[in-house]
C-alpha cells in the first residue's frame, strides 16, 4: 500500500471508530512554481509543496465536510474525535445518500503526466524568455502574463473500498500584450507542455495588440459578433454552474423549469463535459465519490440531455450519477464544444458585419435563475465590415443573458483552442463562434 | 513557531537573501449551510502553513510549505531562494523595499460572544428561524429559494522578517450569506444576495439587527417585484444608498489606486489603472464630496488589522482629498519605487499567498445632510439603494450597477418602487458630480479578489447616501 493510501486508509478507520458510518479522504499533493511576469521582466516567482486532506463523513443520514491545508494526523484524528462528539446537534441532511460502493470500472486515466513539466518546476525560464521574446519580436512594447506549473497527486480513499491514486502535470501560460492604447491576450492550458504552444500564445497576443493599437467608439445596440474562445470560456462557466444538479435543486439554475429534451440552445451548439481526454487540465478516470468518469453531453445540437449529477443529487432526482463528484456539489471537469466546420476566417467573413470579442472579464449576474448578465470586453476588439478587419473598438460591455447567448450561436468553427487564463476557471477546448444579435450597452 | 520562523529568516540570509520572511498563517473555521428549513452539510476547514519572501539579488520570490518542522522550512526557504537565483541575472528592475520603522507587537480581538458559546443546534436553529421569519414576511409572493450559510473563523498570524517586525494577531471573523429568490408567476422573480461580515463575534448578528434587516430587505424586494415600475427615461436626480456608493468607491478608486496596478504588476489578472504616478497630489478627479478614505483600524470592521504583513503599523490613508488623489495603496516594494513611505496595506489571504497591496475598508466620506433633506427638494428622481449585478472595466473607469431596491422620488417623497434601474457612468463623472451627502455612513462586508492565485480577503465597503443631478438611467433585464 502506498503512503497516501496507508495514510487515507487510517483516516477512515479512525473516522468509524469515532462514530461515523461512512467516509471518503481525498488527498492532494502538489508541488507548483508560477512565474509572474509584468513589464518585460519576471517580477515574482512563487513555489508551493502542500498536501491538502478533505474528508466527507457521515453518520445517522448527517453529512460534514473538512478540508485541511495541512496533512496533520494528529490534527486530523482530534478534529474527528470532536466532531463525533457533536454528531446528535446537527441534523439529517435533505441530500444525503450513501456512499457508492467501489466502480470497478473506475481507474486512474492513463496518460497525463509530462516530464519535461516535471522537470521545469526548478527553473521555468525557458517559458518565460519564449513568451517575452516572441511577443516583443512581434512588435509588443510591453507584455505582463504567467506561467504556472506542476505536478498533481491526487488519492481516494474510502470506507466502502474505492482505494485509487492519479497523479498528473499541469502547464498553463497566458500572456498580455501591449501596444500603444491597444493590448490582446492570449493563454493556454493543457497536461503537457509544448513549446509551439507558448510561441502562440505569445504571437496572438502582440497580433491582437497592434491590431488594435488606435480604438473608436461604437453604439450601444445589437450587434453580430465572434466571441473568442477566451470569452466563450469565460462564459461556459456560468453556462456550467447551471448545469449542475445541485444549482438546479437549489433553484438558482438558469435552467429552470427546463427538462432533458428542451430545447436550450440553438441547432450548431453540442457542449460536452469531458474528463477523459488525458490532455485536458481537468482529466480524471474517478470522481470524488470513486464513480468512473465519463463524456457527457450536456446540450446536443441545442437539446439539453443531462444535468451533472454526484450520488446525492442523483438520488434526489432518481437518476444516476454522471461522475461529476464533488461530495455536495457536482463539478465539470473540462468543457468542450463539437467543433463546426468553418475555419476561424470563414467565421469572421460569415460574420460580415459585427465584432470580434477577443476578451473579457468581470461577468455578473443580476439575476441568476434568470441568467441575467453583463460582461466588460478587454483587450482587443476587433470591428468587421464586408467580412474584413477594419479596426478596433473601444471597450463595451455586453449586456444580454444566458438563454440569449445560447440561442443565437450560428455558427461554430473547427479549431478548438485550449485556452485558459484568470477568469477561466473550468478548464475548457473549444473553438470560436458567431453569435448573432448580442446587445451591447455602452 | 517562533524558533522556526527565525530559522526560515537566518537560513535565507545565510544563503544570500538580502531580505528574507516568514509568515506563520492559520485559519480555522466551519460553515452551516441551509436551504430553506433544511440542512444541506456541515463544513470544518483548517488552513495552516508558512508563508516565506525572499529577494535574492534583486530577485523576489516567495515559497509556503504545510510541513511545520525545520526540515520543512529550510526545504521552502531553499526553494525560494533556487527560483529566485535563476531570475536574478535577467531582471532589469530589482525589487527593493522602503526602509519603514517596523512593529514588534502582539494584538487580538475578543468576541463579546464567543462562537463556542453557541452550540451547533442553536445555530441551526437560528438559520431555520431566518426561513420562518423570510416567509413571514412575505404577503403575495412566492419564496422560490433561501439559502442560508453560517461562517465563524480564527484567523492567527505572526510575522518576523530580517527587518526587524515581529507582529502576532488573532481575528475571530462573523460571516454569513443569505441567497433570496423570490418569485410571481406573472411578474417573474428578483434575486438578491446578502452578505453579512465583521471581525467579532456572535454579538454581530445582533448589533446588526439581521432579523429585522431581513424582514425589511424581503418586504422591499416583493414590493418591487410585484410593483416595481420602470425608471423615468428622462434624465433625473439620482440617490444612491451606501451600498452602492461604498462598491463604487472600492471599484472605481480603492483598486486603481493600489500601486502595484499602477505599476503594471496585475496587468494580466485584476488589470491596470487610470492613475499614473505622476497624477498623485497634483490631478483632480472628483469634487468637494469626493474624500476617499481606506481604514484598517475601525474596530470590528471586515478589513481590520493594526500591522500589515510586512509589519508596517497601519492607520487610516486618505485616497481622494476632495477630488484630488492624495495617496496611493502602498507596500513596501511600491513604496520603494515612488520614493515614499509604505501605507501598510501589504495583506495576504492564508499561508500560501504572497502579501500584496490591498484595500481594507474603503469608504467615502459622510456629509452633514440627513437623509430627507437629501432628497426634500427632488421633484422627480431615483433612489437605489442597493444593487445586485456591477461591474467595471479593468482600468477601473466605466462602471455599471443594476439597483435591486430602488425607488421613485416624486415631490421630496420616496413614492413607488423601481424596477431594475440601470447606471452607466465613469469613475470621473460619477465624483465629480456629487452635489449632496448624507451624514448616515454605513458599511457593507464583500470578498475582495486579486492576485495569481487568485487572492480573496475580506474587506468593508461604505459611504453615505449621495445625490447626482441628471443622470440617464437604463433598465434590466434587456428585452
């Protein structure tokens, strides 16, 4: 038995010794170095080592939750003891299920581990001169941007028998452009490190700043645009909270009073939440629960098909889990979306007339059972005419909702795009599209 | 942990970090959480771990390990000091620090009413309390979902540094969230999520009167939900209550005026800024109204502490003197560059995030007016006073605010309730246009985020009720 296994195995027994009469230890160790860079030059390294324990209990139909940032046994087995002691001054909780028993078809994914990221936690700086000197070269006069990687273990253990361990790289770099008033953006995120990868991150960015290095203003009103897959990344994720069955219970889901078989979206749009693409940041082969992860499809050519779903909420809505643990609130893992059949100029001389959202940030919800929101572009924003770059915009801010969004998506391009930067929080490989009618309010 | 953290400062310095810190970080707590009358789970987390600087040539890095022993910090000490050598050739610009008379103290806030004062039960049972109480205040509506969450913490810190600070704290933090849905199924639904947040105990609940500000925010959301009238298209005076004011004022001049935006250092994440170095002291931004203080020394508040995490002493820093930017937020990196002294504002959110410049309590400054003579001479206007969706672009100029409870003003009266006001306005016309404030300062606790890794800390946000004239206001939802 390997340490973390022997270490999550003591937790448990202490745990049913205590009182409990079910548990689940997740084990994270991860070892980390991020570079931050802002004008031209590193100005910060940062490197963690951390092991984090999280434990889900239950007793008598309760259900308790902890998370140490620390993996302290002693700390650990006394903080159970008490919470033992309090069992009978909590009460049943209205989502409780039991524990699945062990997935046989539940294993590591294989695949997922990168050397050279392994190799890079020491000394990153190959990364970072790629990133300065190809967009510097490129004509950006200034770039600021990060460069985050590591390395991942990742261990279940619990009472019903699920004993499984992953261990997994992670590399993203994102990278800020600028140009006189102009700046673009550009990241990337993936299992593996790849050096071509970096250079296009790199070289979008300076593209998009000196393409929009003088800006005009636009009109409010509606208008046809591409969004980049920066911004649709963005945006999923809000797309993806709805989709989570415990939003959905809880009555904050955009989607309700929608049903599998509804139309949500329109006919070009297929969403897919998919943990078993080894190369994507959120791979897995097991959820928190030990369920073996699979592909779903949460919209299918515009027709919602599934919830994400863990045990709890499956059994509340007497359906099955989709392997999208989290203990209470079920997760996605990478999002993607079925690539179109339109290369990303095609899209921009489709969209003839319109914007091209390259980025954005500060996403709000006025109302999220609603899906009301607004979102600020940033960096380039990019004006067609004809089917042609003509210039750039000043920034706007989208105002509209979710259902809208979805709905007027009429096309979607070929290229999928692994993007991941600040505000892109799930993990995502999807291409850009053109939306038609978006309102813009200032 | 006194001794490890000294072997951390020593051990870097004898590897030839010409600064070197250590910050010991813990924070323990739970949550309670509820839908309606229900419980959904109980929460424990424990947080602990050290946090070490260094500047090595010029270089800075920082490096947290959770193993607690000397072997664990000497490993994270050898790391940061590694990761910082292999940049140190190729930075132009090297990080230096300003020279501050650094702290050596010791301070903590009691609760009244200590957490543990309070059995589990009760606590449940006074969420469940909060349900009976919301659908009590309901007279047509429908209470589509309440969500209630309970938080208590112990956040503990001691920091040394080669500069000479030693500061240890202990804060008990009070936080709760409560998510209203209400509904009509001829009127749709209204959304509003409230947050609740202090550096006390459980007394806060009752100072704050939750129950009774409960009931009051519910009986207004139904009230606008079912009546709630579209806002005058015509340009009209515009109230904004302290919620609003206090978010604008933490957007629009608490963010772009930290340094290290103005530097450049958030260029990829937060943003940047529409201050330049050379504005501070001399341009002007706002009017008369327009005095911008950020206070980490208000007792109880969310953004409490007497020493930053560099262990410069704070105090209370005045940002916009009527109209005019007079400081910027400073640690002492930033400090260093404008040739000033630090401001104390270097905070970091746990063990494993490196201090930087961050806002405490920001507010703007209450006037002398009360509230009905704001508003006596008002033919036809808006008052909102509170908000649920904003935001801002990332240079911190263009704001928008969607009000939650509003209202209209007709003859000096606050009449009917208003439906979704919508305000689009710049940092710069928004403070160079207040024509009135009121002298009801409160404030208003939120989750501050920056950094990468993303850094959330909480702070308080506050003002007065303000007066702008004439102001175009939109509606939402958009169709």
């Amino acid at each position: 038995m390997s340490e973390p296994m022997a270490f999550g195995d003591r937790i448990v027994k202490k745990a049913l010794e205590a009182g409990f009469n079910e548990c689940a230890v997740l084990l994270n160790n991860i070892e980390r170095t991020m570079v931050r860079i802002a004008n031209n030059q590193v100005v910060v390294t940062q490197n963690w080592v951390s092991g984090k324990a999280s434990l889900y209990l239950s007793a008598k139909e309760r259900v308790f939750q902890l998370s140490f940032d620390t993996i302290n046994i002693d700390h650990i087995e006394r903080t159970i003891k008490e919470l033992a002691l309090g069992i009978d001054r909590t009460e049943r909780s209205f989502l409780y299920a039991p524990l699945p028993d062990p997935d046989p078809s539940a294993r590591p994914l294989e695949g997922g581990f990168d050397q050279k990221v392994y190799d890079m936690l020491e000394n990153p700086s190959e990364v970072s001169e790629i990133l300065i000197n190809t967009a510097l070269g490129e004509g950006a006069e200034r770039v600021a941007g990060v460069i985050d990687l590591g390395v991942e273990e990742r261990c279940l253990i619990t009472s019903k028998g699920f004993s499984r361990c992953e261990r997994k790289t992670f590399f993203i770099s994102h990278l800020r452009s600028f140009v006189s008033e102009g700046s673009g953006h550009w990241g990337y995120g993936s299992r593996f490190y790849d050096a071509r990868e970096v250079e296009d991150v790199a070289r979008r960015s300076a593209e998009y700043a000196r393409l929009s290095r003088t800006q005009r203003s636009v009109e409010p009103g509606l208008y046809d645009m591409v969004l980049s897959p920066m911004v649709l990344g963005e945006l999923l994720e809000s797309v993806a909270r709805g989709f989570s069955a415990l939003s959905y219970i809880l009555g904050l889901s955009f989607l309700r009073g929608k049903k599998p078989g509804d139309k949500v979206a329109s006919d070009v749009l297929t969403l897919k939440d998919n943990p078993l693409k080894h190369d994507l940041l959120g791979s897995s082969g097991f959820d928190d629960e030990g369920i073996a992860t699979r592909v779903n499809t949460l919209i299918e050519r515009g027709v919602f098909k599934t919830l994400l779903h863990n045990t709890k909420t499956a059994s509340h809505m007497g359906v099955g889990s989709t392997g999208n643990a989290g203990w209470i609130y079920p997760r996605p893992w990478s999002l993607t979306i079925e690539p179109g059949d339109m290369g990303d100029d095609e899209l921009v001389r489709e969209l003839k007339r319109g914007l091209i959202i390259t980025n954005n940030w500060y996403t709000r919800f006025h109302n999220y059972v609603e899906g009301v929101f607004s979102t600020v572009s940033r960096d380039a924003l990019l004006i067609v005419e004809n089917g042609d770059i003509v210039g750039a915009a000043k920034k706007v801010r989208i105002t509209d909702t979710l259902p809208n969004l979805l709905s007027r998506i009429s096309a979607v391009g070929r290229t999928l795009y692994k993007v991941k930067w600040w505000e892109i929080g799930v993990p995502v490989e999807i291409p850009f599209v053109l939306v038609r009618g978006l309102r813009i309010s200032s | 942990m006194e001794d490890i953290l000294n072997l951390a400062v020593d051990y870097a310095r004898s590897l030839g970090a010409t600064y070197a810190e250590a910050r010991y970080h813990r924070i323990e707590g739970g949550n309670i959480n509820l839908r309606a009358d229900r419980v959904i789970g109980i929460t424990y987390r424990a947080s602990e771990g050290i946090g070490v600087r260094v500047i090595y040539n010029g270089a800075l890095a920082f490096a947290s390990t959770t193993r607690l022993d000397a072997e664990g910090i000497k490993k994270a000490v050898e790391r940061a000091v590694a990761t910082a050598r292999v940049f140190s050739e190729s930075i132009k610009r090297k990080t230096e620090l300003s020279s501050e008379r650094l702290g050596r103290s010791s301070y903590e806030v009691k609760p009244k009413k200590s957490f543990d004062s309070m059995p589990q039960d009760l606590k449940i049972s006074f969420l469940k309390d909060l349900y009976t109480i919301a659908l009590e205040s309901l007279k047509e509506a429908r209470l589509s979902t309440l969500l209630t969450s309970y938080s208590e913490s112990i956040e503990e810190k001691m920091v040394i540094n080669s500069d000479g600070a030693y500061i240890r704290s202990r804060l008990p933090r009070i936080e709760s969230f409560i998510n209203i849905v209400l509904s009509s199924p001829e009127k749709g639904t209204i959304n509003k999520w409230l947050e609740i947040g202090a550096v006390r105990g459980l007394e806060h609940f009752e100072e704050i009167k939750l129950v009774d500000s409960l009931k009051e925010t519910i009986s207004r959301m139904e009230e606008n939900l079912l009546r709630g009238i579209e806002p005058p298209k015509e340009k009209v005076d515009v109230i904004l209550g302290s919620e609003v004011v206090g978010l604008i004022v933490h957007e629009g001049v608490g963010h772009p005026l930290e340094a290290d935006r103005v530097f450049g250092r958030e260029a990829a994440q937060a943003g940047e800024s529409y201050v330049k170095p050379e504005m501070v002291g001399k341009v002007r931004i706002g009017n008369r109204y327009a005095t911008i203080i950020d206070d980490p020394t208000i007792p109880g508040s969310s953004g409490y502490y007497l020493y930053d995490d560099e262990g410069v002493p704070a105090r209370p820093k005045i940002l916009y003197r009527e109209g005019v930017i007079e400081n910027l937020l400073h640690n002492r990196e930033t400090a260093h560059l404008m040739g000033v002294a630090s401001n104390a504002s270097a905070r970091a959110t746990n063990h494993a995030s490196e201090p930087i410049v961050r806002m405490s309590n920001t507010y703007l400054a209450p006037g002398d007016m009360e509230f009905e003579e704001l508003i006596e001479d008002i033919d036809l206007g808006v008052y909102i006073k509170s908000n649920m969706e904003w935001n801002i672009d990332d240079t911190r100029w263009r704001h928008r605010y969607i009000g939650l409870e509003a209202f209209l003003i007709e003859k000096g009266e606050l009449t009917k309730p208003v439906r979704n006001p919508v305000i689009e306005i710049t940092t710069g016309d928004l403070l160079s246009s207040i024509v009135a404030a009121d002298k009801n300062l409160e404030f208003f606790p939120g989750m501050c985020g920056k950094g990468e890794p993303m850094q959330g800390i909480p702070v308080w946000m506050g003002g007065p009720n303000i007066r702008l004239p004439k102001i175009s206001i939109g509606v939402a939802p958009i169709e």
